[in-house]
C-alpha cells in the first residue's frame, strides 16, 4: 500500500497561505482551526494531506499542495505584482492565495479582458509559457475599422513584427462579424494581437481571450475565478 503523505499542522497551514509559522501556531493553539470537522489545538501534529478539509474562523478550505486558477479578467485591471495604473488582478483573489505566491501564466495588457490562468507551481507555469509547447490562445477582436480580404490574406499568411526575425501568423482565423474577429496565436509576444492587426494595417479596439489550450470560461463572470483541481490533465489537455 503506498504510504500517506503527512504534513505538520503549523506548516500545513502557513503553506495555504494562512501567514508565518508563529502566526499560524497561534491561531491553531487559541481553537480557531478545526481538521477534518473537529476542532484541533496541537500544531505539532501530524496530517494526512490527501483530502485534507480545514476551517479557519469557520471558513472551509481544502488543503492543496498547488494552486491551479482561472480568472476571467475584468477590464482596467494589470497581471503584475507591482501595478502602476491599475489594481492588480492579484487583489481579485483572497489574501491567502496572494500571499501563497500565485503569478499569472503569461500576460494580458490591462484593457484586455478574459481568461488568465494562475498559479503556485513554477515548473506547470513554465511549460506552459516555453514558446516549444505552442500553446494556443484564442482572442475575440473588435476591429477600429471593417477587416478586407487583405487583412485577412496577411494575417493568414503572416506579419512581420518590428524586431522580429519570423513571421507572425494567425490560426483559425474567422470572421464573426464586419469589424469582430476571432483567432488564435500560439507564441505569447508582447502586444502581440494588437501589433499584428495593426500590422495588416487595422487597429484593435476591443480585445477578449476566450481560449487557452482547451480551457474556456465557462460561466465566470468578469472579476470571478474558480480552481482548476486536476491540473495536471487540464495541463496535458491545454498541450494537445
Ligand atoms: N495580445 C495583445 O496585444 N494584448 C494582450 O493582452 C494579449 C495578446
């Protein structure tokens, strides 16, 4: 039988993002954490990890060892730490998960809305960031002016961005409207759907992320976000 992963109280809940060791040893010794639905004051002891459900304050969490989320960005709002015009998406989430270290997988500009992914674990972050996995993101455009065949023509075959050595092209183009577009990139270059649009000689008014990999968003409304338990088939998926 494979052996179970145990974790010491205090260090199980400073790594949920409940605060330093002190400060979680003393909200377990004055009876404000219950495990598992029983009230428990010794911080030493040891918990089985797996299925692992706390309350703090009467607030229910479940014990992950990684956080996996999908946010759906709201407008006016920067994926940085230090924002400089905006608050940060990182303020939409609770402080536990700020405070666990959660980054953003990739950027989206501040007046970009819709899905961003979050996360804790470096390693997942960066697959599927590396430009080798081509990851596709898919956007829904709102065009300045009424995308011509022209447009379409060069963005389907590629544009060449300032500073770049390769082409840039579009997948999956398709026209939903006269100045509304959706397509998919696979690289994640600064500005990059604006740039290209602005290359093929529009200009991008609106811009939204529908699609990551195969993951949308469901019924998320702006600001929302929920978590993404399994993520490692969500990872492999989002890789296909
Ligand atoms: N391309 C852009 O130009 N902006 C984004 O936010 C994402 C992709």
């Amino acid at each position: 039988m494979a052996k179970q992963l145990t974790v010491k109280f205090e260090r199980m809940l400073q790594s949920q993002g409940f605060g330093s060791r002190r400060y979680c040893r003393q909200l377990i010794e004055s009876g404000r954490v219950s495990v598992n639905g029983s009230k428990q004051t010794d911080p030493q002891r040891e918990l089985v990890s797996e299925n692992l459900q706390f309350t703090v304050d009467g607030t229910r969490w479940q014990y992950r060892d990684k956080v996996y989320l999908l946010l759906h960005k709201p407008i006016d709002y920067e994926c940085s730490r230090n924002p400089q015009h905006y608050p940060s998406v990182l303020s939409l989430l609770p402080p536990q998960l700020q405070e666990r270290g959660v980054q953003c997988v990739g950027r989206l500009d501040a007046d970009t809305t819709g899905l961003l992914l979050l996360t804790d674990d470096g390693p997942w972050l960066h697959q599927l960031t590396h430009p080798k996995h081509h990851v596709p993101k898919r956007y829904l455009i709102t065009l300045k002016h009424p995308c011509d065949e022209s447009q379409l023509q060069a963005l389907h075959e590629g544009v060449l961005l300032h500073g770049e050595t390769e082409p840039c092209r579009a997948k999956n183009l398709e026209v939903r409207g006269e100045r509304l577009l959706a397509m998919s990139i696979e690289q994640g270059k600064y500005h990059q759907v604006k740039r290209m649009l602005a290359a093929a000689g529009n200009r991008v008014e609106a811009l939204h992320r529908e699609q990551f990999g195969k993951l949308t968003l469901g019924d998320l409304a702006p600001g929302e976000w929920c978590y993404l338990d399994d993520a490692q088939t969500t990872l492999a998926e989002a890789l296909e």
